[in-house]
C-alpha cells in the first residue's frame, strides 16, 4: 500500500491549499488526507468544514449528497449536514477547527490532532501560511496610517512563531509555507522578518532530529524543480507559470526534512501548459448585467443607462483618431438597445458544460452539478457605470486597461487627486485575452479593479468567476455573506497551483 501523508493545514482560509493536496487521488488511493485545518473567521471556517464533509461524504459513498446539489443550485435552504450523513459530519467538525491560532486553546486542539496524526498516517505534512495583513505591502502601509502603529507590537508579526512551534512538534515530511511578496521586505526591530523565519526555519534539529532543508520552487522549460534558493526572491511563485489563468506572484517556502530531501534534488514534474486567460474560464458564463446601488433597479434601467453611457462616448470620441473607440461605443448602443433584458444572476449551467478536454475546464467543471452558484452581481452606482463601459471598451480596443488620463472628463470622478498618479489604476478591467490580475479580498471592497471584460456586462466579476480566475472547481461553495465569500476567495492559495505542488510533493516523498 503507498504511503497515506496527515495534514495540518494552519491559518487555512477557505482551504485553497489544503483542496489542492486532499484532490489528489492515484490509482484509488489518496496519498494527502486533511487532518486538521485552523482558522479562526467564522464564515471561512463554515466554507471549510463544509468541504470537509464533501470530501468525506464522497470518500464513503462514491458521490456528492442530492442534498448538496439542490442547496448548491439554490432550489433548497442548507439542510442539517449531520442529518444527511452523521459520521462524515463528525469527521468534518474533526477536522475543521474554528481557532484562533497563538491561544492555549489552539495549540491544545492541535498537539492532540498531531498525537492522533502520528498514530494514523505513514506521516505528515505541515501546510498554510501565517497571516499576511502584518507583512503585506499594502496592509503595513495602512497600519503605519493608525495613531499608536508599533510595528513590534503587533502580534501577527510573530504568528509564524506559531507555525514553528507546530512544525517542531510535527516534525513533518515537509511543510509548505505560503505567504505575500511583502513578507520579503518586512521589517520588525529594523531586522528582517525573513531572515528570522529562515534561520528559525532550518535550525531545527540541532542535536535532536531532522533538519528542514529550505526549498524554492523553480520553473523552467515547462518543468519544476525544487531549488536551493540563492536570494529571498527565489522563493517567489508565478501562478501563470501552473497554468492559473492569473498573475498571482506569491512567496512559497518548501521544506523537506533532512532524511528526505536527497531525491528533492532529482524530481521535476511537468507543469500545467501556462499562458491560460481570462476568457478561457469565465468566457462561457452566463452574461449579466449589473445593479444599480442607492438608486432604482431594474433591468431597464440599467439599459437606459448604459445605452445613455454608450452614446455620450460615441460622441465624445467623434475625433478621427478615436474611430476605434466611436465605432465600440455605437456599437454596444445599437446592440444593447435591442437585446433581451439581462437579469443580475443566472445559474443555468451552459451548454459545454462539463464536456471539455481542456485540463483546466476539467479540473473547474464538475458535471454532478445542475447550476453554477454564486454568479450573481452586485450593484454599481450608476456613475460607475460610465466609467466601467468605457475601461471594458478602452480594453478590448487597445489590450491594456486605462489609466486616469485615459478617461474623458466627462467621467472624472469626485476625487480631488484624479490626474495626480495616485489613481491611475483606480478602474482596471480585466483583458479577456490575458491572464487576470491577482485576485485579492480587495475584490470584496468595490468592483473597480475587477471590471469584467464584456462591455455588454459592464459589471464587476461575481464571486464566481473570481473563484474561477482563482481555479476553485465549480462545487466549492464559499459560506457567509457576500463580502465575506470575495475575501475567501481573494485570500487563497490557486487550488489548481496547489495540486500541482502536491504532484510534486507526493513523487519527491513516495
Ligand atoms: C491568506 S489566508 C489563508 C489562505 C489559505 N491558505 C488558502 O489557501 O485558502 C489567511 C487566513 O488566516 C486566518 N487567520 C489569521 N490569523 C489567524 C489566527 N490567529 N488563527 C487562525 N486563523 C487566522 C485569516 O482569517 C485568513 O483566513
């Protein structure tokens, strides 16, 4: 029989990462199963404990509950998953913890799954990335902003100290940590929070144990390897290079324990065919329009907006050099005008689907499913409107988004600063011929920088096409409300960038 690895997925999201390890099925067998996975929002935690009971549910009978397919299609509210399957969902609530990783609490729950985990499995793995906000770019830029900010203070600069202290317990046959590019910059005590995870990385096992031989993770050709890193940047994964349909640049540390890292050196698998776009995944959904916000909705007149949008372009672009741009915006006046109302969310699943032989569609259709779910769009204010038509049209004539002196004035929105610089990409459509940009839980915040490429739609991306771009397969069902279902998304690691790294893992450790 091959080896079975344990999981500990830590910090674990709505389980992106810990997806693409549990999916991995061989010959019948799965050679990753998750034993625990911690995280501490509530709502993330219901995505996963629901995964959770999928997978078990399906590992037991072969098929997703009826029950789940009709509440995934909305034609039934969620039921009582202990009454569909009471032993697959102890086995959920098991393994999906709802804990605040660095209290006693957690650390109780984790030593005694760890305990439990040694005594099932061959061995283990340690996944899941301590939290980002502290280190990110972004986020230290927003807490410098707060009255008080001290940087030493603040306790998610020494959560992966808790990542550390289970890694040592643990002693897996390798971990895999994840985290923003800003982890490379930042700083506490004027020292490198970097530099402090890598010494603490691999001083393990000084007289006792295994050493974790640190590991980057290098495309080239078409193939990966597992690399010595010889600068911090090395360790930067590029999510297109896996065939993600996104540039999603994230740092990845590999660590392989001393006992087993002599066959890392010589195993490089084939990587998914990369160059994937933005139309590859979400070109066949459904077309929508959006809403209007703080304002009367319908689809009516929405059209009448945007149809108003369109001409006011037309003619603002009436120029010789803009006959691109005219031609574009008449063009979606006169089709818009006579088309069919659109409704805000449709989840009749297109004609294709599920009979691709595409790799990726495979990997994101799945044909037990009767609807696509969380494809419905949110409400614009009817100001936006404008300016989201004319980033889609700018787009698709010239094959990069806008920036703000892009825009006619007419569009000018109310912001002091406009034609400073700060705001050049405060619209950004996605191309529908390139891969998207990072998908992140900014998406949860306002649509602006996720503008759907169909100036027909002239909407934001739904939760659903940003879970594409984000290569979540269609019957992973994301909890809570809304907002809280984009900030799921937007934090997770590519479930199809995580597989292929459990490929890679399972032939280094097998
Ligand atoms: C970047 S996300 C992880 C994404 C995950 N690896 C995936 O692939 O889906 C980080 C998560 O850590 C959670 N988190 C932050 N601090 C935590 C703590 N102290 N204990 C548990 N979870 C925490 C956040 O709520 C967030 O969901």
């Amino acid at each position: 029989m091959p080896s079975t690895f344990g999981i500990v997925d830590l910090f674990a999201g709505p389980g992106g990462l810990g997806e693409g390890f549990a999916s991995l099925v061989e010959d019948g067998h799965a050679p990753f199963r998750i034993g625990i996975s911690v995280e501490k929002e509530a709502s993330a935690h219901r995505t996963l404990t629901l995964r959770a009971f999928l997978r078990e549910y399906r590992s037991r009978h072969g098929a997703l509950p009826r029950q789940f397919i009709d509440f995934h299609a909305g034609d039934a509210p969620e039921p009582d998953w202990s009454e569909v399957d009471d032993d697959a969902w102890r086995v959920a609530i098991e393994e999906a913890r709802a804990l605040e990783l660095g209290t006693e609490t957690a650390a109780d729950a984790i030593d005694a799954a760890i305990d439990r985990l040694k005594a099932r499995y061959d061995d283990t793995i340690l996944i899941g990335g301590p939290p980002c906000q502290a280190y990110s770019l972004v986020g230290r830029a927003r807490s410098k902003g707060k009255v008080g900010y001290v940087p030493e203070e603040d306790e998610r600069h020494y959560l992966f100290r808790e990542y550390i202290r289970v890694l040592d317990k643990l002693r897996p046959a390798a971990f895999v940590m994840e985290n923003v590019k800003g982890m490379l910059s930042s700083t506490v005590e004027s020292r490198l929070v970097f530099e402090m995870l890598m010494e603490d990385l691999s001083s393990f096992g000084k007289g006792h144990g295994h050493k974790y031989e640190l590991r980057a993770i290098r495309v080239e050709g078409g193939q990966a390897s597992l690399q010595e890193a010889a600068r911090p940047s090395d360790f930067i994964v590029r999510a297109e290079d896996f065939g993600v349909p996104q540039r999603r640049h994230r740092v990845i540390i590999v660590g392989i324990r001393s006992d087993l890292a002599g066959k890392a050196a010589s195993v490089d698998i084939a990587v998914s065919s990369p160059s994937r776009t933005v139309d590859d995944v979400i070109g066949t959904m459904p077309s929508l329009r959006s809403g209007i916000s703080r304002a009367p909705d319908s689809a009516a007149e929405w059209r009448k907006k945007v149809v108003d949008a369109a001409r006011l372009l037309a003619r603002i672009h009436a120029g010789k050099d803009n006959h691109s741009l005219r031609e574009a915006f008449s063009s979606v006046a006169r089709r818009m005008a006579t088309e069919a109302p659109r409704s805000r969310t449709e989840t009749r699943l297109y004609e294709t689907y599920g009979n691709s032989n595409d790799e990726l569609l495979n990997w994101l259709e799945r044909s037990e499913l009767r609807a696509i779910a969380q494809h419905e769009t949110r409400g614009h204010m009817a100001s936006d409107l404008g300016r989201y038509l004319f980033a889609s049209v700018f787009g698709a004539v010239h094959g990069h988004s806008p920036k703000a002196a892009d825009f006619p004035l007419a569009l000018t929105p109310d912001h002091r600063n406009w034609h400073s610089g700060v705001f050049n990409d405060r619209f950004r459509v996605q191309l529908a011929q390139k891969t998207s940009t990072t998908i992140t839980s900014h998406i949860s915040k306002d649509g602006h920088y996720f503008i759907h490429p169909d100036p027909m739609q002239c909407r934001s991306l739904t939760v659903r096409e940003a879970a594409r771009l984000q290569t979540f397969p269609d019957d992973y069902l994301f909890m809570g409300n809304r907002t809280q279902q984009y900030v799921q998304v937007g934090n997770a690691v590519p479930p199809y960038l995580a597989r292929q790294i459990a490929i890679f893992l399972r032939s280094v450790l097998i």
